[in-house]
C-alpha cells in the first residue's frame, strides 16, 4: 500500500488547526505535532500511488494554513 510521510510547516498559533483538518482524513493515519524545523508530520496511506498523489496534492498541501511541505515517499516498510 502506497504510503508518504508529510513534514508541514505552519503558523505557530495554526498547528492546532491543521492537525484537527488532518485528524477528518481517512488517509492520514498518523499524525505527529513536533518541534524543530517542521511542525508537523503526517503519515498517509492510500490504495494508490495515484490516489496518494492526490490526497498529499488537494487534501494536505492546499490547507489554507499550511505555509510548505515536503513529502517522502515511501519505498519499503522494514521491521
């Protein structure tokens, strides 16, 4: 199953926002509210690569306020 990590950056005072956007999606799976260079990190399924292109494209990326992302696309799941 096609999987991606999402790093988001976003306002400060708009990381609550998002990560409850995030929480409505079906796809996103994992959601992790961090410090460092990013604010927060999504992991996202989908059956896919196509669909998981779309839901990272239109669902995630085009949040009003998600500022950036970079998205890491998942070879292989270890362990």
């Amino acid at each position: 199953m096609p999987m991606a990590y999402v790093l988001i950056n976003t306002e400060p005072k708009h990381m609550e926002n998002v990560v409850s956007t995030l929480e409505k999606l079906d796809a996103v799976v994992e959601i992790f509210p961090v410090y460092g260079v990013y604010d927060v990190v999504a992991k996202v399924q989908a059956d896919t690569m196509e669909k998981l292109k779309d839901i990272v494209t239109w669902k995630v990326r085009s949040l009003d306020d998600v500022r950036s992302t970079i998205t890491m696309l998942v070879l292989e799941e270890k362990k």
